[in-house]
C-alpha cells in the first residue's frame, strides 16, 4: 500500500477509525506533518482537531538522549532511568526544561493564534502522525495527553514497522494502523508525495477545522418489513442530502463509503447512511439481490428524511454501490420521485432491468478501468437510460476502487455530480420547474 499523500493517508486512516464516532472524541495532530492527516481525521469522525506541541528533554551533555518532554499547560513527563544513569541534577533539569519550554511556548503562541487548547480532561484523544519509525515522539505525545487528562489515547497512524505494537505496547489504550509492511526503512517511502508540511498548512488545517463540525445523529427508518438504523450527517447549510445505497454483504460501516460520504460532507453535503437489511435478513440472498425490496427501503428512508429537519426541503440524491446502484435506479423510477441526482459506485445498474427507463434524474456511472465485465455492463444500462447521463472510468482501478487515490477519484466525481444537479433542482423548485 502507497498513499498519494498525507491527505490521502487520513482518509484512508479515517475509515479505521469510524468506531469512536460516538465517543466524542478530540483529534490531536503532531506538528507538523502529522496535522494533515489528523485534519482528515477530526473531518471524518465530526471530532474538533487540535496539536500536541511537545518538546523533549535531552540530557545536557548527549542532547539526542530523552530524558523526559514536555507539552502545553504544564504538562511534563520524566524518565527516571535516563536522569538517574545520566548523573542530570535537578538544576541542570531545571535549566534544559526552561530552555524548551520557551521554545514550547513560542511554536504554541505560533499555530494557535490566540486560540486555547482544547480541553482534554475526561475526553477520548485520538494522537495522530504521519507514521511511525521509532515511536519516541508518538509515546512522549501520548503520555502528554494523557498528562493533560485524557481519560482514553488512541494512538493513530497511517504506516508503521510489523513490530511496532510491541514497541509502542503501553503508550496508548488502542493501537490503529492500516498497513504495517515487513519491510520498512522510512516513514517517505511509503508516501508518493512525503513533502515537508509548512506552518502555513498547520494554520490552515487548523483554521478549517475551526468552523463548526458536521452535526451526526442517529435515524430509525420504518421500511416495508423492517425497522432500519441510519447516521444523518449534517455540514453547516448543506446544498443537499445523499443517501447511500450499499451493496451486497456491506453496512453502513463500510468504509469505502464511509470515505466518500466524509468528502461530500467537507464539500458542503448532507449524508445519510443506512441498512438495507435487518441483521437477520442479510444472510437471505433472495432479499441481497431484490432491487425492487431494497428500492422500496431507500424510497421509505427518503420518506423518514423529508420530515427531518435540517434536512427537510433539500435536494435529495443516491449513491448506490455494487447492488445499492439497482436500488438506486428502482427507487429514482418511483413515480413521484423528487430525487435530484444518482450516482453509482461500480454498480450494477442492469439488475434495475426494465425500471431504468423509467428513471430520470441525471445518474453518472462510475466504473474501474480494470473492472471490465462490471464496465461493459454499465455501457449496455445507461444505453437504456432516458435520463441525462455520464459514464466516467477511473483509469486502472478494480471492483472496489482500493488502488491509490481511487476512491479520491470516485468522491471527486460525486461530489461534482451532486453539487451541479442539486443546484439546477434547486432553482428548477424555485421557478416550479420540473427536471
């Protein structure tokens, strides 16, 4: 695994962390490459975003050598072990942390800008960098999050060394890392593009993450036959809502659509992610592959959101993946439907069969280069469509777009597509026009 970049990288990061949604977490970034990642976290799990500016204490005569850190508020950790065999005496120590505590101050005074820091006591605090080689400023984070009173650290990052649970064993309560190579030299190479982050992108991850974050609540769906659980996410005035259509075997945990849905959130959209089926309908195939049962649970939730508000008299669109795409298209074919745009995910927009037809919001068929016989499907389905329509290929992906930078390209796609045709439905409402 290859990340484009540290913005890639906290996606990708992200979808591993989804669990601690609903623990009101606080996502503290490591100046400074470890800010843009935790940007893209903090964004995913709604979580404000804050650094843990540290310092290490090195002894006098071997600076290289820890013998403690420090961080913002008074917080300070110390290594007995290191001070002891070293011969530091508490006026040398005193000296070294007063030293590094105006430097502290001064990079603190730097990227906050007037701004406190959040407060951390009693919250979960997810520690998050852009890699880790050999952990000792990952663990001196940690222990000063915790120091700072966190009840609960995640420590977070993107790639590490296959050992490194047990080297960073009790630094944190949980350990998160989506890909730890046998094979590891350096956090870079494992990066396309591993640029020196700037303090002009700090302050701007920070200042973006300043805004208010998305509101997240949870939905009871009434459908033909079931009670389904949904997440509604909603961004500051949202241009409109998209409702996720997974497919076979999936959940709303997935985090393929997971990742995408947090890319529509930061482009301004409302996100509702639900089950199609109840836990005991999951292992009947018949219900996995009835477009028509599943479209009839997405028109029942597109119901259940035109009552909710802050969603109520928005635009409305779908994005459908695998067999959530026929859903989709069954569902937009309702007669009545007000649903402003589709959107599938290497779909199977011909299990829709007839009701394609009858569908006419515009729908843009996302397909994988590599994904072939899915590719030629979509080519015959849209040949049926009546409605305005686009076919992109994303250039060597497969099925389940997990090359690098794939499902960036997907939610980019998206998040055009909505964005354009939520526009023109909102003007079209406005002028009683009908698309």
């Amino acid at each position: 695994m290859y990340y484009s970049d540290r913005t890639d990288a906290g996606r990708r990061l992200a979808a591993e962390l989804t669990h601690l949604r609903g623990a009101d977490p606080v996502v503290v970034g490591l100046p400074r490459g470890g800010v843009p990642v935790a940007a893209e976290v903090a964004g995913v799990l709604g979580a404000p975003l804050d650094i843990c500016v540290i310092r290490k204490l090195g002894v006098p005569v071997q600076p290289e050598l820890g013998m403690g850190a420090i961080g913002e508020g008074g917080a300070r950790v110390l290594n007995e072990r290191v001070i002891r065999g070293a011969g530091v005496t508490s006026e040398q120590l005193a000296r070294v942390e007063q030293d590094e505590r105006a430097e502290l101050e001064r990079r603190a005074k730097r990227y906050r800008r007037g701004r406190d820091a959040v407060d951390l006591r009693g919250r979960t605090v997810v520690v998050v960098d852009d890699g880790i080689a050999t952990g000792s400023s990952a663990r001196a984070a940690c222990q000063i999050v915790r120091a700072r009173g966190a009840a609960r650290v995640v420590l977070a990052v993107p790639v590490a060394p296959s050992d490194w649970e047990t080297t960073m064993a009790g630094a944190a309560d949980e350990l998160v890392c989506p890909y730890t190579p046998s094979r590891f030299w350096a956090i870079g190479e494992f990066y396309t593009d591993f640029g020196q982050t700037d303090d002009a992108e700090v302050l701007a991850c920070l200042e973006q993450a300043g805004s208010e974050p998305p509101r997240v609540r949870e939905l009871e769906i009434r459908a033909p036959g079931a009670h389904l659980s949904g997440e509604l996410t909603l961004p500051q005035n949202p241009s409109g809502v998209v409702l996720f259509a997974h497919g076979s075997g999936s959940s709303r945990f997935s985090p393929r659509n997971r990742l995408v849905a947090g890319s529509l959130n930061r482009a301004g959209l409302g996100t509702l992610l639900f089950d199609l089926l109840t836990v005991d309908e999951e292992p009947d195939r018949h219900k996995v592959f009835d477009p028509e049962l599943l479209g009839d649970r997405l028109s029942a939730a597109t119901r259940r959101l035109a009552d909710e508000p802050g969603a109520d008299g928005l635009p409305f669109g779908y994005f459908g993946a695998s067999t959530g795409a026929a859903a989709a298209l069954v569902a937009a074919a309702e007669p009545g439907s007000r649903v402003a745009a589709i959107v599938s995910r290497g779909g199977r927009p011909d299990l829709a069969g007839a009701r394609l037809a009858e569908v006419r919001a515009p729908t843009l068929l996302i397909v994988g280069g590599a994904d072939r016989a899915v590719l030629e499907l979509n080519r015959q389905a849209r040949a049926l469509l009546h409605c305005e329509s686009s076919l992109a290929v994303v250039p060597g992906a497969t099925h389940l777009f997990e090359e690098p930078r794939a499902l960036e390209a997907v939610a980019e796609l998206a998040a055009d597509w909505f964005t354009r045709w939520f526009s023109r439905f909102a003007q079209a409402e406005d002028d009683h026009w009908t698309i």
